[in-house]
C-alpha cells in the first residue's frame, strides 16, 4: 500500500491509499491502530481478489515458412503489461481463424488452461501461398500471423528421380514398353504423397517427409508399379488385393 501510513489531512473527511499486488490471489486489508486514537465502526478489515495482470496476448507459428508437405505450430501465449508471459488463474478459451489463404486448423477454438500461458493447434495448408491467421478472446485485443506456404520442389525432385529410376529398374527386369518407365514415375509418387498423407501407414509422417525418404519409397513405388498398387489398394480397403 501507498503511502503508509495513510494520512486524512485536517479538515478533510477522508484519505486514499493505492493497493497494487505483485501476483493473484486474495488481499486482507485490516485496520490496526490511528493517531489520534478513534473508534472504527463496522468492519476493520476488507478483502480484495486480485486476477493475474493479462492485458494482451501473442499469436505466432513455427516455423513461419513451410511447404505443402508440411504442417506448421500455432502457438498462444498470454502478456502482462511487459509482454512477459503470464499464466491465467481460470481457463480462457481462445478461437482461431483462417482469414486469408488456403488450410485448415487441427483445432480452430483452443484453450489456455489455468496455471499456464501457453496454448497450441496445428495448421495443415492444402494450397500454397501466404496464409493469415487471427486470434481472438473476450477482452483483449484480436491478433494475426501470417504463414508462407511454397512448393516443396526438393521432395518433388527427389521423388520424381526416385521413381523414374525405380521405373527403369522394373523395366530393365521385366523388359516392358519404354512408356512404362513414366507410369512407374507417376505410380512412385502416388505412393510417396500416400505415405505423407497418412493413407499409407508404412512411416511416421516425419520419417516420410525425409529427402531420402522421399526417393527410397518413390524408387520402391516406381519398381513396384501396379502390382505394389493393388496390393495397397487391398490393405487400404482392409482385405487382401
């Protein structure tokens, strides 16, 4: 409290002090003596409920910049007045919004549960390009991010090498038609973008989003051509090609 003591001056009937908290919680404020002594009448004590000092929030994603491939990390995280983050005492919901672009929010309405600051959801774009993203809760302040979407043209090379050469190993062995080589291509990057899009469950997604990865299964799925095909077809539908 300030100032202490606090001071009713002479011929005033009342005098202020300021009550200000360091953290949340529950304040007891009670009286204990005056000079010159006088009788209190009521209550010598007063409570005061003080909420953690959020006045705004951040929004950011990591990493900033990804390709179609991949997925990026929207993060929360509530400021006190010197942007120092600061867990709330009750949980706030947050809603999240795609306001510019092409994608998806895993979780368009996350929330910060109490005692923390933080809160997290993954965004999946589905086209490239720049994408914004807007935060909003009761309160505080809307905020935006914005994501950069490109081409993933190392994984596509890499996958096109993979299965042109899976191709013409197949090609070599069985001897079929040269145009063959370009369906086993095209057949090792199906299987490639299957593996990464969850329809073929043979690799973690990131062990799938490798470089090598992207050529060693667009190679396999280039020398397997068809047959691999249907024998996946059949596992997809859960019954044997």
């Amino acid at each position: 409290m300030l100032p202490i003591p606090l001071v009713i001056k002479a011929g005033e009937v009342f005098g202020t002090s300021n009550l200000t908290a360091k953290q949340a919680g529950e304040v007891t404020v009670s009286y204990v003596r005056s000079v010159p002594r006088f009788d209190v009448r009521g209550p010598q004590e007063a409570q005061f409920s003080f909420q953690p000092p959020i006045v705004g929030f951040t929004i950011h994603a990591s990493p900033p910049e990804i390709s179609l491939l991949d997925t990026s990390e929207i993060g929360i995280e509530l400021l006190d007045a010197e942007q120092t983050p600061t867990a709330t005492d009750e949980e706030r919901r947050v809603s999240l919004f795609v306001d510019d672009g092409h994608g998806a929010l895993e979780n368009p309405e996350i929330e910060v549960q109490a005692g923390r600051a933080v809160a997290r959801t993954t965004f999946i774009p589905t086209l490239w390009g720049n994408v914004t993203i807007s935060a909003a809760t009761p309160n505080l302040i809307s905020q935006t991010t914005t994501i950069r979407v490109t081409w993933p043209v190392a994984l596509l090379i890499l996958s096109a090498v993979g299965g042109l050469l899976g191709a013409l190993v197949d090609n070599v062995k069985r001897g079929g038609p040269r145009w063959s080589i370009l369906l086993g291509a095209v057949i090792g990057f199906v299987i490639y973008w299957g593996v990464t899009a969850g329809l073929i469950n043979v690799l973690p997604r990131a062990v799938a989003l490798n470089p090598l990865s992207a050529f060693a299964i667009s190679f396999l799925g280039g020398a397997g051509g068809t047959e691999l095909i249907k024998v996946l077809i059949g596992k997809i539908a859960g019954h044997p090609a």
